[in-house]
C-alpha cells in the first residue's frame, strides 16, 4: 500500500464526510444552483450560499457575497490580476512565487505593467523591510505567497499587509500553501485579495476554489455570461458575486468543500496544524541524519508550512523519487515544482529538489518508514 506524502499538490486522501458529501450531491441533487424556481435547483442554491458563508467564515470575511467561487486558486489569481492591473501599473512580488502567480505577471509585462521580484534569502524567507523598500515608488499592488510550495516557507504577511494599507497599496496573497494550515484573516492580515485551492488542506475536492475581493474593489471579469439572475441585462452585473461568477458552478465540488470546511472546523485548525507539525519535525531531524542529505527551507519549524525539499549527493531529484515510489510505493513530487525562480533563490536550479508533504491522515510509523527507505536509497545511490 502507498504511503501519500504530496499534500501540497492535493490532499489525500480526503475526510471521509466529503467523500459522502460529493457521492449523495451527485445522487440526490446535482441542479443547477440558482438557474431556476423549482425545488432541486432553490436547494442546490441554500448549499452553495451555505459553502460561501463557510469560506467566509473561515476566513474572517464580513460580506460573504465578497467570495468568488472559482476552479483553483490559479483562477483565482488570475481573476485577480487580470480584473484589476492597468498599463502603467507596478506590481510588488517575490521570487518565491508559483507559476500561477509568474506566468500571469509576464503576459501582462507585455501588455505595460511593470514588475519588480524581490528576492528571499537562501531559506526562501522574503524579508518585510525588501518589499517596504522595493515599494518606494509608486505601486499598485504587492502579491506574494503565504507559504511556499517548495520549501514551506512561511512568510510575513501579518506585517506586510497592514504597512500595504496604511500606504494606499493594495495586498494580494497567494494562499494555497496556507488555507487550512495556519489561521488567515483578511481584517486583520489586511488582505484586499485572497486566492484559495479548495482542493488541498481545506480538505475539498479538485475543481474548487475562491478570490475574495475587498468589499470596495470591483474587477474586470474574466468571464462573461449568464449569472441566473439580472438576466433582463446584456451586460455583465456589477454585484458580487455574480460578477465573477459566470456559467454553472460546480455544484458537488462545492459540496466537497463545504464538507471539507466543516470537517476542519469540527476537528480544530490548531489540532490539524499540531499533528502536521509533529510529522515535519519528527521528517527534519530524520533527513538531517541521514549522510548526503541536503535540506532546504527554514531551520525555524515556526516559520515552516506542509512542504520539505530535500537532495540526495550524486543522485538525481527525478530518479531518488522514481525509485521512492517503484521500491517502496512511497508519493512525492520531484523537480521544480512549477516554481523555478524559488528553485533558483534557494540554490537548487535546475535539478529541483525532492518534495515531502505530510497531510493529517499521515501517520508517525509512516514517517519512520520513509525515512528508512532514504537512508536506503542515500546509502546506494548509484
């Protein structure tokens, strides 16, 4: 049997309430949320608004008509980023950014915004006063993420948000990393915009996500067509969440992620996040004992996420996790991660490192077990 150690590409395996949840949404009532007047389609409805006033709640959002439900969290930045900058605009980021965030930032250098990556240090640690300093002149928006996805970085934004708000600059935060495994609360955090997975430690399944937008921050939608409701008007409506939302949602998702939510509310972030932090701490000090084990990351397990990288001497990322997975049935992700500028901040351009991510449902013995097969593998690496 496979021991499952890649929870920050997706967790699993899931709790077993949203498993029901998605299975009885799909059997009892997958309507059409809010596409019409009978019975099945008001019921999906009350659930999609239930899912939206449980996002909201997670996450200290006052409005809960200021979550836009999207297919990921790279939907979500991009609804963020495409509905807001305009040619002239500066954007703040790091270079400890996923793709998601990379990708997106370079198509719209071409179309006139100016982009400035401030560097993390060699832990992939971005500090407060770089992003101060590197929004000197002029900016529109600092996005960075909470937690990195290659070395669980977890960066300052408690102190970078509200500095962004008393300068007048809007902050954006990546949080796919983070939602579910360290509190966020956009009123405190002062976070404008937050893009979220549903899929990974909030327990939801693929397909699931959400932008929240700061109550008086309206975005060019990405989208456009029908809403299920104003539907008098060619035009897009300029209410939330219904500008952002066009077409049908995905109705059993959501009822995945309203599970998910609830499953972590019922079980307790912090116990969630006690349990996780046992398993990296208890992986740390395994790797560091092993010979020919470089790790990566943050030596504080405070300022350390779901994410461990490490490297084998004289052996590949690619083949170490190959014979991980063929020789002892052992899942994790291997290379650059989509994220080839954090590979290069921390020094493991362009090999890529190994990644570990233990998720709630990993167990102590099968932390023990990994280890050994490292020690295995570093012993003969060849």
């Amino acid at each position: 049997m496979s021991i499952y150690l890649d929870n920050a590409a997706t967790s699993f395996p899931k709790p077993v309430s949203v498993c029901d949840a998605v299975d009885r949404t799909m059997r009892c009532n997958a309507a059409n949320p809010g596409r019409g007047g009978h019975q099945l389609s008001l019921e999906a409805g009350r659930m999609v608004m239930e899912c939206r006033e449980a996002v909201a709640g997670f996450f200290g959002v006052a409005d809960a008509t200021r979550i836009a439900f999207t297919a990921n969290a790279t939907e979500a930045i991009n609804l963020g980023l495409f509905g807001l900058l305009q040619p002239g605009d500066r954007v703040v980021t790091t270079s400890m950014e996923h793709n998601a965030v990379m990708r997106p930032l370079h198509a719209l250098q071409e179309s006139g915004i100016e982009v400035v990556y401030v560097p993390g240090d060699r832990e992939g640690f971005v500090p407060p006063q770089s992003i101060r300093a590197a929004c000197r002149q002029p900016t529109r928006l600092v996005l960075m993420t909470h937690c990195s996805n290659v070395t669980g970085t977890l960066q300052a934004i408690e102190e970078i948000g509200p500095w962004c708000r008393q300068q007048g600059i809007l902050f954006m935060v990546d949080a796919a990393q983070s939602a579910g495994i360290f509190p966020i609360d956009v009123t405190e955090q002062a976070i404008d915009l937050l893009a979220v997975p549903g899929h990974k430690a909030l327990f939801g399944p693929p397909g699931t996500g959400f932008l929240y937008v700061r109550p008086d921050l309206s975005l060019r939608p990405l989208l456009y067509g029908g809403t299920g409701n104003f539907s008098h008007s060619v035009a897009q409506p300029a209410e939330m969440p219904e500008r952002l939302e066009s077409g049908t949602l995905n109705t059993i998702g959501l009822a995945g992620l309203l599970a998910g939510l609830q499953f972590l509310n019922e079980t307790g972030l912090e116990r969630v996040r006690r349990h996780e932090k046992l398993l990296l701490e208890q992986l740390t000090a395994g790797l560091r004992a092993i010979p020919g084990v470089r790790l990566y990351g943050p030596q504080e397990m405070a300022r350390h996420g779901g994410a461990l990288s490490f490297t084998i001497e004289k052996l590949d990322p690619s083949s170490a996790g190959f014979r991980l997975d063929h020789e002892y049935g052992i899942c994790c992700r291997v290379g650059l991660h989509c994220a080839p500028e954090a590979h290069r901040t921390i020094g493991s351009f362009p090999g890529g490192t190994v990644r570990l991510s233990p998720g709630y449902f990993n167990t102590s013995e099968e932390i023990d077990t990994t280890l050994s097969a490292i020690r295995s593998i570093a012993a003969s690496p060849d």
